[in-house]
C-alpha cells in the first residue's frame, strides 16, 4: 500500500468519457489500498482557447489576468473529477493551487514553485479522501494566481509528490513512454523500460514534448521516480529514476536529433583578448540562448568563430553578429539555417571510452559531414546538414544497439 500521485495530461481529459476512465483508473488504485492524489492538465486545446481569446481582446493582455484566466482550465477539470468519483461514491475533493499552498515567484505565465506547504493534502489524504487537485497553477506571495508555463502540471505533479513524499509519481499522457528516439524517424525505436533523470533531461527534445524539462529537474532534486505511461492502456510505461536504480548497462541510451538549430561564423576575427566577450555579450543580452561555440586558429593573428542558436533566434542573432562583425573588423559573417543537432546519450559513456569514435566512424560510414562538435559527460553531439540528419539518427540508432529486435 502506498501514497501515488497520478496525474493525467490533456488528452487523458479531454471529454466526459475519458474523465470517466480516468476515474475508474483512480478508483482501481484507490481501492488496491493505496492513498491517491490527482493531479489534472486542462482538457486537450483548452489552454490554447483561452489563449486564442485572451489575444482576441486586446494584443497584448495583461499577465495577472491570463494567469487567472488560464488557471481556469484546471480548476475545470479538478471539478469535474472530484465529481464524477463522488457520483461513484468515492470520497473525492477538489484542491486548487492556492488551495494546496503551492507558493511560487511572480513570473506570471512561467512562474517557478518556491515551496508547497504539504498539510492541506496531507490532512485531506489521512481522511481517505481522493485528493484531486489543479495541475499547472500556483499562487505568489501577494495571494495573486500564476501558472507554471506550458505543460507545467507535470511540474505540479513532481513537486507535490515531493511534498507528501509519495511513492511514486505516475504520469498519463498519449504515448506509452520514452523512446530511444523519435519513432517517426526511425520505426526500430524501442520503449525504454528506465532512464535517469540526467539522461532524460539531456534527452530534452524527445522528452520535452512528453514531459516539462522542470519536472524532471524536480524529480532529480528530489529522487521522485517518475513513471510515464498511458493512459488508454495497462502496459508499464517507462521509469525515469536515479542512475543507480536506472542501469540498462548500455552505452548510449538513446539517440536525438533537433532540427530548430541555426549556424552562424563570424569569419577572420582578430584574435586578441575580449573579442569572444565582445561578440556573446549581445547576444546573450538579448536573451538568446547559444548552444556550441567553437574557434578555429587561422594563420596572421585571425581566428574563425562559429556558434549555433535556436533557429527562431536566427534573424536576430544575424543581425546583431554583423554590427559585431563591423564594430571588430571581422572580414564577414555567414549563417546556416539548414543544420541539425544529432546526438547520441548515455549515462554509460562516462566510464567508458570509444563512443565517440564510434559515433564519427558510423556518420562517415554513410558519408555524412561533421559541421560541429560538442560533447557533455553523457552526450556528444554533432552537427550535421539537415537534409542527412534522419539517416544520422537511424544509422546511428542500430549502430549502438538500439533497434529492436
Ligand atoms: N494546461 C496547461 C498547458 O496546456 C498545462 C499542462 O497541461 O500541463 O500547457
Ligand atoms: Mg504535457
């Protein structure tokens, strides 16, 4: 018998029905012994809708009340569950973020949990009652209502089952887990049974569409296993715990690729000191966030510096590398939109070397061009041309293992 915090994302609410499954689900573990609390997303496009609306009344509304506007979506479903249990006469009580003392900064529409008082779900848990609470939604100092970004209940569903000290922490979404890379590029993907947190957190642009990269920074922190799963399904999903309870002793885990990248290289920059502060200060300045940077010795005191940004950023970095370019005299300024990041993960590789050999190996096996290097404890990245990068991901897949049998 434990203490489980399920929650369910949009798709696992969006009508009725699916409410009513979800409660079944809850009933089942409810009645198995367990403790249970609830955590609920919006229904599926509800928070786009609000979205939609608010941008219909005025260009750019007012953060304090999209924040309330948008915590409406929850507080929808939160009701409509504790209802639906209760008609199936489960003892059921809705809880709302403020409710359930969910403090966070004042960031409205990307506010960060400072703290959550544990008590009002404790006490509500130790009534036997099935706490169904309001995902996504928190409440500052001053009382007022925030939210915690895009896809945030997964963040409200870490955190709280931190706070209570839940067993686990199980998330219902529209696939069945993670995968050793996205099965739209290469059909041999197989579900993983576990990955750390490191792993998932590297393995971001999988990941990220399945869960908020702050929730698995939360469960990390804390040492919440995470299990991801279906909810239209009973099949075991995958875990996302520490490295230790993680071991699948392979070397690479998976394979990622993220086509939203943008090179830039400011060419024959004059190699003294300050010129790279001088060329990065902007651009951070302006809130854009640099993936790699390498620098490459030309002869006469000039070097070749490259960089990557998401490909969003592209025009605005282009535009500020150029007056850059003329403030320091370099000759000039190319950019490449048509690349793509493809890595290979692994919590393995840190003891082990060769990954990185054999990673170049298989890419020039199949001819394919390294723009770009980087490499993180269990991750190395290259940057290839984009066109090439399915074929990277796939070759790349079955040479370290990963395709199923
Ligand atoms: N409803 C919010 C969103 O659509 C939060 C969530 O679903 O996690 O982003
Ligand atoms: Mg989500």
């Amino acid at each position: 018998m434990g203490l489980i915090v399920q929650k369910f994302g949009g798709t696992s609410v969006a009508d009725l029905d699916r409410i009513r499954n979800v409660a079944k689900r809850v009933a089942r573990t409810f009645d198995q012994g367990n403790d249970v609390v609830v955590i609920l997303s919006a229904m599926a496009g509800v928070t786009d809708n609000l979205i939609r609306m608010a941008n219909q009344v005025t260009e750019s509304p007012d953060k304090r009340e999209l924040d309330v506007l948008l915590a409406t979506g929850e507080q929808t479903t939160a009701a409509l569950l504790a209802m639906t249990l209760r008609a199936m006469n489960y003892a059921a009580e809705s809880i709302l973020g403020h409710q359930a003392k969910v403090v966070t900064d004042c960031a409205f529409g990307n506010a960060r949990i400072l703290d959550i008082g544990a008590d009002p779900i404790r006490a509500l848990v130790q009534d036997r009652k099935i706490v169904v609470m309001a995902g996504f939604q928190g409440c500052d100092i001053n009382g007022n209502i925030t939210t915690l970004g895009r896809g945030g209940s997964d963040t409200s569903a870490v955190a709280i089952a931190a706070a209570i000290k839940a067993d686990i922490c199980e998330i219902y979404t529209d696939v069945d887990g993670i995968y050793t890379t996205d099965p739209n590029i290469c059909p041999r993907a197989r579900k993983m049974a576990r990955i750390s947190y490191d792993e998932m957190l590297e393995m971001a642009s999988l990941g990220a569409k399945v869960l908020q990269i702050r929730s698995v920074e939360f469960a990390k922190k804390y040492n919440v296993p995470v299990h991801v799963r279906s909810s239209f399904s009973d099949e075991e999903g995958t875990m996302v715990v520490n490295e230790e309870a993680s071991m699948e002793k392979l070397l690479v885990s998976g394979v990622t690729c993220d086509k939203n990248q943008a090179r830039i290289t400011l060419k024959k920059v004059p190699d003294q000191p300050g010129v790279a502060a001088k060329v990065f200060s902007p651009v951070s300045e302006a809130g854009i966030i640099i993936d790699m940077i390498i620098q490459n010795m030309r002869s006469g005191g000039q070097t070749d510096l490259t960089f990557t940004v998401p490909e969003t950023d592209f025009k605005q970095a282009m535009a500020i590398a150029e007056q850059v370019a003329t403030d320091i005299g370099a000759e000039e300024v190319l950019g490449d939109q048509n690349i793509a990041k493809v890595s290979v993960i692994g919590v393995g590789m840190k003891n082990h070397s060769g990954v990185a050999a054999k990673m170049f190996a298989t890419l020039a096996s199949e001819n394919i061009n390294i723009r770009l290097i980087s490499t993180s404890e269990i991750r190395i990245s290259c940057v290839v041309t984009e066109k090439y990068a399915e074929l990277a991901v796939r070759v790349l897949h079955s040479a370290f293992g990963l395709d199923k049998p």
